[in-house]
C-alpha cells in the first residue's frame, strides 16, 4: 500500500516542476512578446506565482467547507 503512494506521489510531484518551468517560460516568453524586457518578464511571472502559490496555501489551510459553501452559492445566484 506505501508503494502504491509512492507511486502516486511520483507521478504527481516528480513531473510536476516540468510543467511549472514550461509554463514560466510560455508566460515569461507571453510578456516579452508585449514588450517587457525578459527580466521584468521574468520577475512579473515570479512574482505572479509566487502570490498565487502563498494564496493557494492560504486557502487551503482555511475550512475546505467554506469552498464548498462558496461554489454552492455561486450555482444558486446562476439558476
């Protein structure tokens, strides 16, 4: 059973910084396109990930029953 997390977190967490570093430089790539120079480029996406990394842990530290109250009362206001 411990094997089969193992696996599992492999899968998750060991390709998971590959697709981090591809979507920095997708965004990275994005703002120099817009005319950012690569470093502020790069220090925008940095800073973008890094706030929505800290968010995201945030949350998820919060009761996981007020999201699911939020997203219930969101499909109430839509009906």
């Amino acid at each position: 059973e411990n094997e089969d997390y193992l696996d599992m977190a492999t899968a998750l967490s060991g390709s998971g910084p590959a697709y981090i570093f591809l979507f920095i430089e997708a965004m990275v790539d994005a703002g120099v396109h817009m005319g950012f120079s690569r470093d502020v480029a790069t220090t925008l996406v940095h800073q973008t990930l890094l706030g929505s990394t800290l968010y995201a842990m945030q949350a998820s530290t919060s009761s996981s029953s007020s999201t699911s109250t939020d997203n219930q009362q969101q499909q109430q206001q839509q009906q």
